[in-house]
C-alpha cells in the first residue's frame, strides 16, 4: 500500500473518531434544551456513524435514535421533553440512586465515591494536552462525557499532525491516546454503557449506549487493545 493511501485511511478513520466522540461527549455533558435535541433530528444526526459503523451495537443504537428522531420529526413535544428529561434525571443525576454514575472513580470505589485517584489521573492527562475542563473543581474531571470528548480531542491533534507529515508527533498522540483509553475509558466505559442500557426508559438513551459502547468497542480494535472479559460483555 503507497505511504499516501495508507495516510489517507489513517486519516478517514481520525476524523471519524473525532466526530463521533465529540458529538457523544457533548451529547452526554451538556445541558441539552430542546431547540438542540431537535436540532439533532433536523440534521439527521443519527442516519449513520463516522466511526464504528461495523460494530454490531454500532447498527442497533442507530436504529433506536432513527426511531427516536422519526417518532419527533414533526417537533419534540413537552411530554416527549418530560420524558428524555426524566430519563436523563435518574440515569445520570438521581433521586437517590444514580442508575448509571457517569463518573469513572466510582466504579473503583466500594463506596462509589467521586473524586477520587482515577479524577486526579485523567485532569493530569487533560492537563498534559492543555485541556481545562470549564467546571474544574466542581465536577469530576473523569465524567464520561469529558472522557469522550478528549478522545476528540487527541483524535484532532493526531490528525492535524498526519496533514502536517509530523510523523513523529503523531506517533506520540496515537501511543497517548492508546494509554489514555487502555488506563481509563475502556476500563469502566462499556459497564457503564451496559447500565445505561438496562436502566434506560426512552429509545433515546437505550440507542445512546449501544451506538457508545460500539464507538469504544471499535476504539479497541483500533488500538489493539483487550477489553476484560467482566466488562466486556
């Protein structure tokens, strides 16, 4: 294969990555009002996958958010707003329990606390690419929504450096990236997909966990990297 075709897939798959974590990770952080929910349908966010399209979980959540964004085409309602909003209370925030902590430190914490080491590590990661989370100290750095989108993030950087033909840097970026997911997203990301989707009530969230745990299953083929039989399944 010619150096410039194998760059060119290199580089399709990189922007692919880079789309598609950054949608998720804002998707999953952000304060989402309507106008931006029905800004996903109107755009026909959900029709296809830039990234991951292979993966089996990949196919299932999309037609969940196409059936979503049908069911809404014609303007979400206040009730369907109810609905998403209430799902994403108790999946994310909780009135008592929270279904699906989207915090990594608590899936290594028997007292499921946050703000613990695995917080501290993934700042100093965010920290070394000079990211600064806008709610720093206030929330934990190690949401899955920020997790997400700094693998946009370095997928960005990775990329810029391939049309720049930095072959060094972007060796870096490739091995920071494979370390920053193989150390954190991979070890919690897929049990927390696998919550949301058992707990999830609407197809909006049921389809957003497949579609995220056939991202990260398909980061993991990309990086060669094995995803422990316990949360893999």
């Amino acid at each position: 294969m010619k150096e410039s075709q194998k760059n060119d897939e290199r580089g399709t798959i990189l922007l692919g990555e880079a789309l598609l974590f950054g949608l998720l990770g804002r998707i999953l952080y952000d304060q989402l009002d309507k106008a931006w929910l029905q800004s996903l349908i109107d755009e026909d966010v959900f029709s296809e996958a830039p990234f991951g399209a292979k993966q089996r979980e990949t196919a299932l959540g999309l037609d969940l958010l196409q059936k979503w964004s049908q069911e809404n085409s014609a303007g979400i309602s206040d009730e369907s707003f109810d609905e998403w909003r209430s799902d994403y209370t108790s999946l994310f925030v909780g009135v008592g329990e929270v279904l699906a902590p989207p915090w990594e430190s608590v899936y290594f914490s028997e007292e499921r606390l946050v703000f613990q080491e695995q917080t501290l590590q993934v700042r100093e990661w965010y920290r070394r690419f000079g990211v600064e989370p806008e709610k720093l100290h206030k929330e934990p750095d190690d949401h899955i929504g920020l997790e997400l989108t700094f693998v946009s993030y370095l997928s960005k950087l990775a990329l810029q450096a391939l049309e720049d033909q930095d072959e060094e840097k972007y060796e870096k970026l490739f091995d920071a990236q494979r370390q920053f997911i193989s150390k954190h997203l991979l070890k919690w990301g897929p049990q927390w997909c696998n919550l949301v989707g058992e707990h999830a009530r609407t197809d909006f969230y049921k389809g957003l966990a497949l579609l995220t745990r056939g991202a990260l299953l398909a980061l993991a083929e990309q990086y060669d990297i094995q995803i422990p039989d316990k949360i893999a399944k």
